[in-house]
C-alpha cells in the first residue's frame, strides 16, 4: 500500500515487513515495560543515554571512545579535540532535556539544534541561508539540500504531516528521521538532530524510548544506515529507510530485553555488571588498564585495582606487562 499525504509529499510504501516489524516491536515494547527496569533503574538509563550519545556522534566522526563519553560526563578530563569534547556535553545536556521538548513545535526543533550545535557552527538554531549538498563518508554527494528559502516552510509542513497523520508513529517517526534528511535544513548537525527528534517521537508512543540506545544500533549499522538512505534517495521514496530503521528499533529492544532479563530478581549483582561491562570492553579492545575501569565506573585507583584483582582470582582476566605498564586480558586467550 502507497502512502502519501495530499500534497504528495513524504512518499512511501506500507510493506509486509514493516507490518511485521512494527507487530514484533510492539510485543518486544511489552516484555521491556513489564519488567519496568529502563524507568526505574537510574544506572542502566544513564548508561543507556551515553550509550546513546556516543553513537550518534560517532556516526558524524566524532573520535570519542565510549569509555571517553563516558568520563567526559563524569566530569572527567580528557585528551582529545575540544570540539568532540563540545559535541558530547552538548548532546548530553539537549537528550536531558528530551521530556521538554514538544516533538512538534519548529521552535522547539530549532532550540535542540542550537544546544545540539552551541559554539560548534555559526548557523546554530536557526535554519541554513545558504544552498548545500549532502555527501557521504566517502565525500560521494548523496544529494542537494532543499533551497534555504523554502526549507522552513517544508519542515512546518513536515512536523505537521507527523503530527497529523493517522500512519503508526512507529513508521511516522522514521518518515520524518529521512525527510529531515533529505531537506538537510541545517549549515551542520542535520543528522544528530534527527537522531534525537527520531527517539523524541518514539517515546512519545511509548516513555520507553527515551532510554533506548537506538542511536548506538544505528552506528554498528552504519553503512547499511547510509545504503538506505541512498537506496532511498534513488526510489525518490523512503520505504527502504523504513524497514532498515524498524530493524534497527527492534534489535535495540531485543538487546535491552536481554539485559533486563539479567538484572531482574536481582540476578545481577554490581560485581557480576562490571564483569559483564568489563568482557564487552575487551570484545574491542586488546587488554584492559586501571584508567579504562576508572572511566567505565566512575571509581578511584584503587577500587579499579581491587576490581581488576578479583576478576584474576575468578580467572575472568590474566595480569600481564604490556610497554611497562600493568594490564589485563581476557583469560580465554590464554586456553
């Protein structure tokens, strides 16, 4: 089925497999809110949220590790480029503020991007003056912006399409992630913006998503992120964009399942979540030193060293030198 509002604009086809997706995302969004622990647990939606924050940034070739993320927000100091720095503190204080924002409201989409973008780009909270093309990773340009002069009519017109129209806000939601990009109507930050106002709609069909790392799905799928939008633009519809953005939000709740099933009825102490946090790091990294823990938990020295010293006598890590200084590995490799 062809949708598409009276001005046809916003073109896309209703498939199977959105049908499918959204039918799975809803009974996933069940068994996610019946264990209720994205609401009520203040230490798994924090890492959510920077979670969240370090792969949307990262998408737009932001050099900050997560553990990086995570201690610039924990008022720690960092060595890296001021403007990264700038980007992370400034997507963190703007998804903070996410139960302000009306998901509608132009003024309210231009203030997000003024804190999104504060101190970053001239043209901050305020639509583009001047005509650009989009171009990807490669530097390959995707397609031209919409001419500046008629962007804020047609990201009014967009918002109240979203607002308005009787499509699932599941599917709404990312109709409006792939127009917002295809009007382009920002001098920089279009994709951040979208990233944010794409999860902003999603809780406002469920709370839930205000906590969901979609955002770092998306950036283990990027280069399938960027083929839909180009498939996309090629179609001159964004029924591809649909499907790969539903899979997206599915597998992001299938992996916040998986955590809360750990962590209910308490089956998940502190230790046994920092071993976990712990194995995911060394997924991606070599070894492991006493600054990576202090940044991953927040903790003194010493605490990271009674951590890592437990984790040797559980034999979960093996001590070893690596250029003069102590480190840990995963005692798996030594099998």
């Amino acid at each position: 089925m062809r949708c598409q509002d009276a001005e046809q604009k916003n073109p896309f086809e209703i498939t199977n497999a959105m049908i499918d997706h959204v039918a799975e995302i809803a009974e996933l969004v069940g068994r996610l809110t019946s264990t209720n622990q994205l609401l009520v647990n203040p230490t798994l939606r924090r890492t959510n949220r920077i979670r969240t924050i370090h792969g949307s940034l990262a998408i737009e070739q932001n050099t900050l590790t997560l553990e990086q993320v995570t201690a610039v927000l924990n008022g720690k100091q960092v060595l890296a480029p001021p403007k990264d720095i700038a980007e992370v503190k400034n997507a963190y204080e703007i998804y903070e503020r996410l139960d302000e924002l009306n998901p509608f409201s132009v003024d309210d989409l231009l203030t997000a991007h003024s804190i999104m973008t504060r101190g970053l780009v001239d043209e901050s909270g305020v639509f583009r003056s001047k005509p650009v093309g989009v171009v990807d990773q490669e530097g390959h340009v995707l397609h031209f912006g919409t001419l500046p002069q008629y962007v804020p009519d047609l990201v009014m017109e967009l918002l109240d399409w979203t607002k308005n129209s009787d499509v699932h806000m599941l599917i709404r939601s990312c109709v409006f992630h792939y127009e917002l990009e295809l009007i382009h109507p920002f001098t920089d930050g279009n994709g951040r913006v979208g990233r944010l106002w794409h999860t902003l709609l999603l809780s406002q069909w469920n709370p839930t998503f205000a906590w969901l790392p979609v955002e770092s799905i998306i950036h283990d799928r990027q280069q399938e992120y960027y083929a839909a939008i180009n498939a996309s633009n090629d179609a001159g519809e964004s029924t591809v964009f649909i499907e790969f953005m539903l899979s997206a939000i599915k597998t992001s709740l299938i992996d916040a399942i998986n955590t809360s099933d750990e962590m209910s009825d308490g089956a998940m102490d502190k230790a046994t979540m920092r071993r976990k946090q712990i194995e995911k790091f060394l997924e991606t990294h070599p070894y492991i030193m006493n600054a990576d823990v202090r940044a991953l938990f927040d903790v003194s020295s010493a605490t990271a060293n009674r951590i890592l010293a437990d984790l040797v006598t559980r034999n979960t890590l093996v001590k070893c030198r690596i250029n003069g200084h102590w480190a840990y590995k995963s005692s798996i490799e030594t099998l």
